[in-house]
C-alpha cells in the first residue's frame, strides 16, 4: 500500500517529469533523467515518489477507438427525480456494470449525471441505453452523439501545481 504524502510540493523538475510522462510512460528512466537534467537514480527516486504519494495514480495503454470498434462516443446526459442514498448507489452499480460507459460525473446544474459511452454503432448504442433505464428510474436520458472529435488528451494541464 502507497504511503501517501499530503500537500506533497512538486518543483518544476517534478513538473517537467510529469508533463514527459503524461506523453509517454512507456519511456526508460534513463530518457525521462537526460530530459530533465538528472541522473538516474535520482529521476528514479522522483518517479517513485510521485507513485508513492499518489500523484501518479497508474499507467495505461491508450487504444485508437477506430481500431477496437468503439468510434462512436455518446455523452449521455440523466436526470432523475429520485436522491436517495440507495438509489444512487443501484444507478451507481448499473452504470460501472455497462462497460462502454467509459466516464461517469456526477453534475451540478440541470443535468444530475453526465456519461460519456463509446460503441461502434447507433444499435450498439441502443443496447447499453437499454441496460441504464433497466436498472434504475430515470426522469430523463438525453443522448447526443459527438459528430467530430476535435480534441482528445489524458494529459492533465500541470500550470496550476503551486
């Protein structure tokens, strides 16, 4: 189990490893070092670190959504009438039991939860909203298909980290 550091102070060497690493995870710690002015150890030292501290919560391989055949993404805007305490936690479970819903917010505002869904058609689509309104009462599901992806990143902006 990580320790965790609270309020841990990032300097801008450790900024700098995080915005390389946010682009590629898959480099040797010996690249990310000669990046950032270090030897490797001490880069290594760094790395672990902000793993320890929870900074870097996991690495991940990011998968071309045409390839896998999930190129359609739906945001899935859900209203409900209903707050309770164990109506979110069933909504809660039937949504993080559909695996194409791939984000899942909790909203202030009109909308009460946004989902993003990917699927490789409108009939795919179909079939998951079938199974959300299956397993929970919603007042309202208003789906809108992304026509164009304009913009798509994983890499958190790092200019706020003070």
């Amino acid at each position: 189990m990580p320790n965790i550091i609270v309020n841990m102070k990032l300097d801008s060497i450790d900024i700098r490893i995080l915005e390389i690493l946010q682009q590629d995870a898959e480099l040797q710690v010996a690249e990310v070092a000669q990046r950032v002015g270090l030897s490797t150890t001490p880069c290594w030292r760094r790395i672990q670190r902000l793993k320890e501290s929870g900074v870097i919560t996991r690495q991940v391989a990011l998968l071309d959504a045409q390839k896998v055949n999930v190129g359609v993404t739906v945001f899935v805007a859900v209203r409900t009438s209903t707050h309770s305490q164990q109506w979110f936690e069933t909504f809660k479970a039937t949504v993080q039991a559909i695996p194409e819903v791939v984000e899942f917010y909790r909203m202030s505002g009109d909308v009460d939860y946004l989902l993003r869904v990917v699927v490789p058609d409108i009939a795919a689509y179909d079939r998951v909203y079938k199974r959300l309104i299956a397993g929970t009462e919603l007042r309202d599901v208003s789906s809108s298909f992304a026509m164009e992806e304009l913009k798509l990143t994983t890499a958190l902006p790092l200019g706020y980290v003070g």
